[in-house]
C-alpha cells in the first residue's frame, strides 16, 4: 500500500517555520534549481564532512531569516548585499551583546534565533525526529561557521530559494521518524486543559493567587531538580528581588521566569509586561514563560519580538 499521501507536506508547516504563506506557489526559473543543489550540497558537506547535524535548522532558519529581510528591504535595495548596509549587530538593545545573527532592518530587528527555534521545534517536536540535537544556543551562536550559506541564500532568486527549503524538507523528512502507536489515542496534557478550563477568580481570593500557585505546582512537578522561588500575588518583582512570579535556580544560575498574570491578555494590557522583559536582561539564557488565561495576537506579536532580542 502506497503511503506517500501520509508524508508531512511542506506547506502545512510553512507558518510554523516562520515562512512565507505563498513560498511554494513561486515561479522556478531556469537556474533555480541547480542554486538551490548548489546550497544544498553546502548543507550536506556541513552534516558529513564536519558533523554539524545542527546544519539543518540552521539552513531553515537563514532561509527564513532571508525572507523575513527582503520583505523588509525597499524594492530599490538589493538583498545581495543587504548584509553591508544592516550589518550583523555587536551590541543590542539594552547594551548586552549580541551572540547570534542580529540585524536592524528597515522595518525592525531581526534576530536567527527566533528562527532556528521554529525550525527546531518542526523538526524535534512536530515531526518527531528526537535524533535531531536540541542545541539553539550553540548553532546559532555558530552561524558564522556556515556564513557562505547565507550569502548564497542572500544572492539567490526567490524561486531558488523555494526549492532549497523543499530539498531540505526531503532531508527532515529522511532523518528516523520515532512513531507513536496510532491504536493509542492522544493524550491531553493536564496542565493545558486545567488552565484553558480555569474559574474566575472567587470573592475573597486574591486576585491570580490560585492560577500562581498551579503554576508554581506544575513547574516543581515538571522541573524537579530546579529551585523554585515565589512571593505574595502582587508584590512586584522587582521589589522582592526576583525576576518573575515564579524564579527556578539551578545554584546560582536563573534557568527559568515565569510571569502570571490571571486576566485575557490583550494589547491594552501589554504593557504589564514590561517589567518581567527588564527584569530578563540580566538574564538572558534563562527560560521565561508568560501564563495567562489566553493571548490575543497582538501580545504574541509582542512576546515573538522580544524573543528575537533576548535570544
């Protein structure tokens, strides 16, 4: 029986890679397609040659870097060269250093990492391919290894770059799948559903008290090795020294933040965020999550950009 029709598409991931909606609908041109080999085979020698399995993500994620670069750039700039006139900042926002590909486009700040993230968490989590190394700080700190990649992505047509990603899906999707016995059905993560299903806050309580405590519960339950600290619900956490509602420490290290805010966020309300994303900057390898009753765009938006500063 023939089950090519069960092959992850590329399409339905595109939005997940951070990629353009309508990428695969582009024009390939003559020439395009042996770019795209000659990027490819770059790829390859990084993977067999110098055992850089992490070469992978990387190439998604300089390809969507690429594009989320030259929809930012006017139609009179050349993207071959857009690397000259935004170079890769030394210094961010804030004044802490840069350790990954970090540029001040046009429009505004595009960082890697965001980017490897995403392609990480398709191949690693969406596809289940646990063979793929979990190494975001590392690859992308590494970037410059594999900087003729990225220059030849930069020189490239849009339909070459079309058919470098698809080349490179097929090399995803080669990588060993771990299978999930389909006879069992999924799962749903306790957590999720308690926190989608969670009551409005009672008379007399305080307001995100018990949503503050569940967070504290699950995190010592899911992270037991680290540290947990937490104070009273609305003391700021600034003022009591710490950097979310809830800090996790491994010795003296911060290695996790979460900020708990018991309402809908929404755009109106972004700005109680500001004091949990100062408070990182000291911090900038620690894990900080937001756990709220739900987000609207505009606060994913928000939390993606800060994402690509901090990481």
């Amino acid at each position: 029986m023939d089950d090519s029709s069960a092959r992850p598409d590329l399409q339905d991931f595109l939005l997940d890679l951070e990629l353009p909606r309508d990428m695969l609908s582009r024009e390939i041109e003559g020439g395009d397609a042996e770019c795209a080999q000659f990027i490819v085979a770059m790829h390859d020698e990084a993977i067999l040659t110098r055992r850089r399995k992490y070469a992978t993500g990387l190439a998604v994620a300089f390809i969507a870097f690429v594009e989320e670069l030259a929809s930012q750039l006017p139609s009179s700039e050349s993207l071959a060269d857009a690397l000259l006139r935004y170079p890769p900042r030394e210094v961010l926002p804030g004044g802490r250093t840069a350790n990954t590909l970090t540029v001040s486009g046009p429009i505004g700040l595009i960082g890697l990492r965001k980017f490897y993230n995403a392609a990480e968490h398709v191949i690693h989590g969406e596809l289940r391919r646990y063979d793929y190394p979990i190494a975001a700080p590392h690859a992308t700190q590494s970037w410059f290894q594999e900087r003729p990649i990225l220059d030849a992505l930069l020189r490239a047509s849009p339909g070459c770059r079309r058919r470098a990603i698809e080349m490179i899906w097929e090399r995803i999707l080669e990588l060993q799948e771990f299978f999930i016995p389909s006879s069992q059905a999924r799962t749903l993560r306790p957590f999720a559903v308690t926190v989608r299903e969670f009551p409005n806050t009672q008379r007399g309580e305080p307001a995100g008290a018990v949503l503050q405590a569940l967070g504290f519960a699950y995190f010592t339950a899911d992270a037991p090795n680290v540290i947990l600290e937490t104070a009273k619900v609305g003391a700021g956490s600034r003022r009591a020294g710490r950097v979310g509602d809830i800090d996790g420490w491994s010795g003296g290290k911060l290695v996790l933040a979460v900020e708990v805010k018991d309402i809908d966020l929404n755009s109106g309300d972004v700005h109680q965020l500001d004091g949990f994303v100062r408070n990182l900057a000291r911090w900038p390898d620690a894990t900080a999550i937001v756990l709220a009753r739900s987000f609207d765009q505009s606060v994913r938006d928000f939390l993606d950009s800060t994402s690509a500063i901090f990481d």
